[in-house]
C-alpha cells in the first residue's frame, strides 16, 4: 500500500503552510499542560507525556490517513495504563516505569497487527451507545480520582466503591489555603474557556480571536500559579509542583517484553488500544465527512500502532488521537499532517528552553485540567437520544457507563464488548417475521397485516427479515408454526429469504427437520428470493436434494407457479 504522505506531501502548496503553522502553534500550547497532566493521570513523569506528544506524532504524520488528526496521550487510555500498572508496582519507581513502556509497546503491536491483517472491522464489536457509555463513565471516574491532587489530599481509587470508601479519610485531609488553591484554579480553567469567548465577543473581539485567547490561556493560567505558589504560598508544602526535570534531551530505550510482562499485560494493551482507537477513528471520521475526505480504518490502525511503539522507545505512554486535539487541531486551521510534525517541533523547543518554568506548574491545577477535559466527556444527551430509539441500547448505555465506575475502565470495556455482542444476540434471537400477501394488479407482495392482499387459499408466504444461525433459527420455525394456526388449508408454504445475507449449519439442520415435520402435516416447502451468498452455503448441505422444487427467483414466480402446476415452471 501506497504511503499515506507520499499522497499529500507531493501536492503540498505554500498557502496551506500558513494554516498548518497557525494551528501547530495553538495545539502546541494545549498539548503541553495537556501532557503533562495526563502523566500525572498515568502515575508517569511528567516528562512521559510531553514525548509522548512528540514521537508519535512524527510517525502519525508518516503513515495517517486523517490530515487533522492530533495525536498524544489521552485522559481514557492514561487512566487505563493506570489501572493496569498500579497492582504490578509501585508507582513512579523503575519497575512501574518500564512496564508502561512494555504496555505502550504490545498495545502499539497490536494496533500494528490489526492494520496489517485489515482487521478493522473488528471494531464494529463495539456499538455506539456501548461506547459513548463507555467514555461517560470513564470521564466520570477520571475527574472523581484526580479530586484528590485538585485538593492536594491523598485520596487515591481505582474505582467508584473504593473512591467513597477513601473518602471520609480524606475530607479530614483538607485544609483551607490548598483545598482554594486548587477550587479557584479549577474556576479559572473553566472561566478562560467558553466564559471567555463570550466576554471578549461582547467587547467586539472576532470569534476567531477569542477562541485563540482562550486556548493560551489555560497555559498563563497555569505558568501564573506555579509563581504565586513560588512566591507567595512557598511556606504550603502541601501544594505540590512537577518539580526539577531531567535532561530534556530524548534518549531511546528498547522496552523489555517478558513472559511475565506479556502475561499480565497483553489483555490491558489489547483493550487500552481498542480503546484508543475507537476514540480516535470516531472525531477522525467526523471531521473527514466534513472536509469530503476518506479515512482508512486499517490504516489508521497501523499508523497509531506505530505511535504507540514509538512511544514506547522513548519512555513514553499510550497515545491516540484525541477529541479536543483534534477538533482544536482542524478549526485552527491545519490542512495536512505536516501540523503535526510542527506541533512536535514546538513542543521539543519548549522542553529544551522552558523546563524551568515547567516545573514550577502546581500539580492540583494539572489535576484540574484533567477534570475539566474530561468532564466535557459526559454526555447526557446521547444517553437520552439511545434511550428515546431504542430501550435497549439506552440500557445498554446505562450499564457500560455503571459497570465502568463500579469495576474500572479495563473490565468496563471488556463488559463493553460483551454488551454489545450480548445486544447482537438479542436483536437477531427474535427476528421480524411477516405473512405476505400480494397487492392485487401487482406482482409486489407485502405485510398482510398493514395492506389488503390476495394470496391462494392453500399457499402461505413467510418473509424472513434476519439472517438465520444457531441463536435465532429455532425461533424462527416456532414463529412459523405459530402462523401456520391461522391457515388451516395450507398445502404450500413460502419462506422468502430477501432479507437473509446468511446461514450457519445450525440454521440449515433446523430448515430440514422443519421441512420433514411439514411434510408430515402434508405441506410442502419452498424458498424463494435467496441471495447468491446464501445459495453458495446452502449447495453444500442436502436441503436444496431435498426440497420439492428447485429455489424460486422471486415471491411472484412462486405462487404462480404453485397456483398452476400446468403452467411452465420459471423456478431456478
């Protein structure tokens, strides 16, 4: 396959670079609090998530198909890396250290592999309200266990049972100077965001203007409380900030996979991909329908697969593309993925001639970006709309998003998963059956419970709306009988398969023993409209040997010819 950049770089054009520096910048500066919160969120330091915002995105900018999407960690997959790594070792030592690099590494392999093998259809396992239930609820958690560093309190969970569980304990923690520090500098976020937008248009500023005001001020906003907590609350110990950095320089390490690490972390990697990814391809796809643009699902995959491994090489942490990045990254303007390798040029110049100033940010305010980034997450009206269409996937809302709190964001997604196979199931388990009738003067044949039809006295027509295998194709012959009640002179019955993309041996073997309990009751079987696929399936079992006529091409054909036997046969 063709490189993604050698499709775009070719045609690059002086006027895109424009958009593309302008935008760089604005990410830029959100992706440096951004990174660094999110390795604090990761129990990580903060160094891991400013190259985890620069790495990957270099790579992204070689093999992605999205040309806006911004890749670097994210609030979802850093909670996730935490949840998996916190029983293996004690944060922030060595130990814990090297096991993300090794998690980032066997996700990254993953994604890699899915990409390479075109899996990504694999994640269509997931449905939509399962997902966005998915992201509620971890948004949810998320900000619940970043209140502790937001009030500087120990107050540390994994959970929902746990995190009020620690809560008692942690309330007596509080005291007044840390616990307004961190409330007014939550206050202050929130306020440089849409408050500000809305001010500053109220004074005649353009909303172009403001929107770039309010995405740099989150960044003053920040670099202004580390100097008040240096200055003027220095004698509150209480108050922690990120502290003297290394060598700023980046220094590549090959991760360690064992048969220990591997054992314990591939389903973690696995499902922090997964996770990642869904995220991603989703604002990825959104903004590429917008611009008339096409996404590859499996080339995305391997571009973020070798993100992540790029990450891991430098110490690094899971990354994917990331909703507020990217909808940043495409209103400021960027045209191509050359924004991103801008962003990741502007990131290192910071690191090498700003880390003074970087570790002086307090961490309860890096504590409160992760709060407000995530809580505009939650979305009560999707909750709403899923349950307005259909009560089962609000259901199945509610339950992801439940199960995330009480279990965590890992088994959240994995009971995810298993939701939504489970909704598969119970959509397909009891499938729409419907008696059809002919509309008189036509050769259409619909519902004869909506519409007034004729049909033969001795023929009933069954329309079969779903595909038939093991957990649905014994309901189906129950549902079939059941209808037969109402017409006692049936001699013929029509089972059209329209609707019907597949079968499986279990479906067949239930057709066949149908077909012998009918002929005992003295009526035959036919099916009529079979899809070629279906028909390939069916012409390596005995069924077709043994059904009294040959498939029928339509519905028409059928009671035609079944009406008068003398008339030719247009059967197939």
């Amino acid at each position: 396959m063709k490189l993604p950049i050698l499709q775009w770089l070719p045609n690059y054009r002086r006027e895109l670079a424009y958009g593309d520096l302008g935008a760089s910048i604005i990410v830029a500066l959100l992706l440096i609090p951004q990174g660094l919160a999110y390795a604090q969120l990761a129990g990580l330091p903060a160094l891991a998530g400013i190259y985890a915002s620069i790495a990957p995105v270099l790579i992204y900018a070689l093999l992605g198909s999205s040309m806006t999407q911004s890749v670097g960690p994210m609030a979802i997959t850093s909670a996730m890396a935490a949840t998996a790594l916190m029983p293996l070792a004690p944060v922030g030592s060595a130990s814990y250290i090297a096991l993300a690099s090794t998690l980032t590494l066997i996700s990254g392999l993953f994604m890699l592999s899915f990409g390479s093998f075109k899996l990504g259809k694999l994640t269509r396992i997931l449905s939509i309200p399962v997902i966005q239930g998915f992201s509620a609820g971890t948004a949810l958690l998320i900000a619940l266990t970043q209140i502790g560093a937001l009030l500087s309190v120990s107050w540390h969970s994994s959970n929902l049972i746990d995190w009020l569980i620690a809560a008692p304990a942690a309330l007596q923690q509080l005291s007044v100077i840390p616990t307004l520090f961190g409330l007014m500098g939550l206050a202050l976020l929130w306020a440089s965001g849409s408050p500000t937008i809305s001010l500053l248009q109220r004074w005649g500023i353009s909303f172009k203007i403001a929107q770039l005001i309010s995405r740099v001020l989150p960044l003053l906003v920040l670099i202004l409380a580390g100097l008040v907590l240096q200055f003027g609350l220095s004698n509150h110990p209480q108050i922690h900030i990120i502290g003297t950095l290394p060598s700023a320089g980046l220094s590549i390490a090959a991760p360690q996979i064992t048969l220990n690490a591997l054992e314990q972390l591939w389903l973690p990697a696995l499902l922090i991909g997964l996770a990642g990814f869904l995220q991603s391809i989703t604002i990825a796809q959104t903004i590429a329908a917008e611009r008339n643009e096409k996404i590859s699902v499996d080339q995305e995959f391997i571009a973020l697969g070798g993100g992540n491994i790029a990450a891991a090489f430098v110490g690094g942490m899971p990354v994917s593309g990331g909703f507020s990045r990217t909808a940043v990254n495409a209103s400021a303007g960027a045209h191509t993925p050359l924004a991103g390798v801008m962003t990741a040029i502007w990131m290192l110049l910071g690191l090498l001639f700003l880390k003074d100033v970087i570790a002086l940010l307090p961490l309860p305010l890096l504590a409160a970006t992760i709060v407000l980034a995530t809580l505009r997450m939650l979305s009560p009206a999707s909750l709403r709309a899923a349950w307005r269409i259909d009560r089962r996937d609000g259901a199945a809302w509610l339950l992801t998003f439940c199960c995330v709190l009480l279990v965590g964001p890992i088994n959240g997604i994995a009971i995810g998963v298993g939701v939504s196979l489970l909704l598969f199931i119970l959509r397909t388990s009891k499938p729409h059956l419907a008696v059809i009738g002919r509309i008189a003067g036509s050769e259409h044949f619909r519902n004869t419970r909506f519409f007034k039809v004729e049909m033969p006295a001795h023929i009933v027509a069954i329309r079969i709306d779903e595909s038939l295998y093991f957990g649905n194709c014994n309901q189906v012959v129950e549902q079939c009988e059941r209808y037969l009640l109402d017409y006692p002179r049936a001699k013929d019955l029509i089972l059209v398969l329209s609707a019907v993309n597949s079968v499986d041996v279990s479906a067949i073997e239930a057709l066949r023993d149908f077909r012998k309990a009918l002929a005992q009751k003295g009526i035959t079987l036919h099916l009529a409209e079979v899809k070629r696929q279906v028909q390939n399936t069916l012409q390596h079992s005995a069924l077709l040997k043994e059904l009294a006529r040959p498939i029928f091409l339509s519905t028409h054909i059928a009671v035609k010819t079944l009406s008068e036997p003398a008339e030719e046969d247009f059967s197939i």
